[in-house]
C-alpha cells in the first residue's frame, strides 16, 4: 500500500498542510460568514416575533378587562330589569295560612283523579 511507504511520508504530510490550509481559508472565508449572518437574521427574526408577542398580549389584556366590565355592566342591568322574588317572611305566613292542613294536603294528592273510560267505539281524536 502506498500511503504506508516510508519514502511517501514527507510529500503527504506537505498535500494534507496544503489541503488542510485552502479548506480553513474557503471555510473562514465563504461558509462561516454565511452561517453568522444566517443566525443573525433569525434571532432578529426570534425577537421581532417576540417583541409583537408582548404586543398582542398587552392588547388582549385591554380588551379583557374591557370585556369583564362590559359583562359586569350588563349583570347589574339584568338584576335592575328583574324585579325580586323573594317576598317578605310576613307575606309567606299569611300565604301559608290560607292554605289547607297538611293532612288535607296529603288526602286531596293521594285520591286518585277521576277516569272516565271511551268505548271501544269511539275514534282518537285526530
């Protein structure tokens, strides 16, 4: 095999330094500067999405607050539109006074309701 004679030794190593120096200067030169600028325009890219991020979030916290007052505005309007229910203790004894007894209660709920049978005859309304 060539590559291990002895007397090849020193033109090698003078290729490989050769090869090894051209590849640095292309690298240094032409790959390297495109690959920072690359990165260069994407975290500028990365903060001006960031930047319009906190943008939107600012606003929608505006329009959230602006939406809770809004909901809290039209609750107190739906309360003023209803009159109360509830009526005073008074009113409620004098309602439960005009009622029956409770064991008359229980005696009209459990009769049973009055049936009458149609004849076999008779059409279903329609």
């Amino acid at each position: 095999m060539p590559q291990f004679d002895i007397s090849t030794f020193p033109t090698q190593l003078i290729w490989l330094a050769i090869a090894f120096v051209l590849l640095y200067v292309l690298m240094a030169r032409v790959a390297l500067p495109r690959i920072g600028q690359v990165l260069e325009e994407r975290q500028e890219k990365i903060d001006d999405n960031l930047d319009s991020a906190e943008q939107l979030r600012a606003e929608t916290e505006v329009d959230s607050e602006a939406y809770e007052t809004a909901l809290v505005q039209a609750r107190e309007q739906a309360r003023g539109a209803i009159p109360p229910t509830t009526k005073p203790a008074a009113a409620r004894k004098s309602w439960d006074a005009k009622l029956p007894s409770r064991s008359k209660r229980r005696r009209i709920i459990s009769r049973p309701p009055n049936r009458t049978r149609c004849p076999a005859s008779a059409k279903p309304p329609s």
